[in-house]
C-alpha cells in the first residue's frame, strides 16, 4: 500500500474539475448572450466563439472523465495515483489550444491598435506558437510514459516551460494593451473613460489568467507528491475561454458608451459660446443645424478620438 493524502490529490482534482464545471457553465451563458446581441459579427467572430465552445465541451468531458478515472474506475487503488490516465494529457493539450486562439485574437487587437506593427505583435505570435508546441509534446510523453514519476524524470522542464510560456504571453499582451491604449487616452478629447476602463479591464483579466498559470506552475515544481497543480490546471483554459467572451461581450456596453460620448461631444461644440449668434442665425435655424464655423477644430479631433474609440471597442 501507498500512502495517499486523498485532499491534496483525489481532492485536488475533485475541486479543480467542479470550478472548472462552473466556469463551463458561466461560457455558455456569456456565448449565448454573444449570439444574441452580436447577430451582425463577422463570421471569422462567430466561427471563433464557436471553436472555442467546442473545444472547452470537449476540454470538460475529458477532465470528468480523467476524474472519473480516479476517483470511481480505481476507487480505493491507492497505487493508481502515481499513473497517468490516457484522458489526462488530452486536456492539457486542449488548455494549450484554447489558450493558442486566446492569444492569436488578442494579437490580433494589439495589431489593429497599433496601427499594423508587427514588432509588437510577432513576438506574442511566437510565443503563443512555442507554447502549443510544448503543451503538445507534454501530452505526447505523458501517454507515452504513462507515470508521473518518469515524465517528471525526463520531461518536467517541458511542462514547466509550456506554463512559463504563457505566462510570459499574458504578461506581454497586457503591458502592451495598456501601454496602447494609454497613449490614446493621450491623442482623445473624449474617450478618456472608456479608455480607462478598457485599461482597468485588461489588466484585470490579463493579470487572472497569468495568476493562474504561475500558480499551476509553482504547484507543479514545488509539490512532488500531490496533484494540486492539475486542479489548477483544470480551469486555466475555462479561464482564457471566458476572457475571450467576456472581451467580445463588453462591446455592448462601450459601444452605448461610445454613442453618448459622440452625442454629447457634437452638442458641446453646437453650445460654443464663441459663435452663438452664427450659430442661432435664422438660416441655420431653418436648416435645422448648429452651424461650426470653418475655424473650428473640435469636428475634426472628434473624428479621431470616434476613430480610435472604434479600433478600441473592435467595431
């Protein structure tokens, strides 16, 4: 007989498989409302969210079923523990696919805010690209060694690098989000908040899917004995999927917010005092407009900050 700690491992992936469940369920209700109020997205959006809703259906079976494996097929086999289930490599290469289309669409935004540079966005690419590769040799060697003991023995830096991969993709998209859209805030009259929450919103969700990497990767390097770092790893890719959604979601709300920005901004320029007599004149009057005068400048900034603010949101 084996010594077993059941929490830090048959509980460990227990837990790790009902978050990943609920944050399953929490992507569907965010793909259902991605349906329902984007019904004019183009289809490369539309053939994205679906990708990603079947991968993260399959990514689910195969961690139940992984979970089933331990907990109910070898029930009370303490020495089965130390073996890896065929399932169990599948969802890490899943987590790496899911995470490969997370990266390349939020490259591809870094590529459109930036004005089409490439030195931004090739490095996220690459690393999203050596990511895929390393997961994808992770899950080869582990249904080829089939013991943890022996894929720790020969390939636990491959494991290790796949996470730090990531990790490192994160942190570079949000940096460079950030930095982005701050030197907008800079160039805009009136996107200065909406700026500011998409700056705040990406840190956030940046900063949480990283967070959860680091912390399957400590687990992974730290624990020898316990399968915490799997319970993790079980809802990193539920997490990259509903950052994904909740991104495409959130256009809702700026677009609303975009609108009443441009109302407001077109009808602080209309009020200038500088020209109310040009302005209330009964012609324009009759042709039911406000009247810029020529010099004005404000029409042509606000074209730029809507411009920017349109890139933003990824109208």
């Amino acid at each position: 007989m084996i010594a077993v700690d059941i929490g830090t491992t048959y509980g460990a992936l227990l837990i790790g498989g009902l978050f990943s469940a609920a944050l399953c369920g929490i992507l569907f209700v965010q793909i259902v409302l991605y349906f329902k109020l984007y019904i004019s997205d183009s289809w490369g959006y539309k053939a994205l969210v679906l990708t990603v809703w079947l991968l993260d259906a399959l990514h689910s079976g195969f961690v139940w079923a992984s979970i089933w494996n331990y907990l109910i097929a070898f029930f009370g086999v303490s020495s089965h523990i130390a073996e890896i289930p065929s399932t169990l490599p599948v969802t890490i290469v899943l987590t790496a696919i899911l995470t490969f289309f997370v990266h390349c669409f939020f490259a591809h935004r870094i590529f459109r805010l930036s004005r089409s540079n490439w030195y931004i966005t090739i490095p996220i690419l690459v690393l999203a690209f050596c990511r895929l590769c390393s997961a994808s040799v992770t899950g080869a060697e582990m249904l080829r060694l089939h013991t943890y003991q022996a894929f720790k023995a020969q390939f636990r830096w491959v494991f290790s690098l796949g996470l730090a991969l990531s990790s490192a993709a994160d942190v570079t998209i949000t940096i460079s989000l950030c930095m982005l859209l701050r030197s907008s805030r800079t160039r805009s009259l009136s996107l200065n908040h909406i700026i500011d929450s998409l700056i705040l919103y990406t840190f956030e969700t940046g900063t949480l899917t990283a967070a959860a990497t680091i912390a399957s990767m400590i687990c992974w390097l730290t624990m020898n004995d316990n399968l915490v770092f799997m319970g993790l790893h079980f809802v990193i890719g539920k997490l990259y999927a509903n950052s994904l959604l909740a991104t495409l979601n959130s256009r809702h709300e700026l677009r609303r917010a975009h609108t009443v920005v441009s109302r407001d901004a077109i009808g602080a320029g209309c009020r200038s005092p500088s020209s109310d007599k040009a302005r209330l004149s009964p012609q324009n009057l009759r042709n039911g407009i406000c009247g810029l005068q020529a010099g004005d400048l404000m029409s042509v900034d606000l074209e730029r900050s809507l411009e920017e603010g349109s890139a933003m949101i990824g109208v």
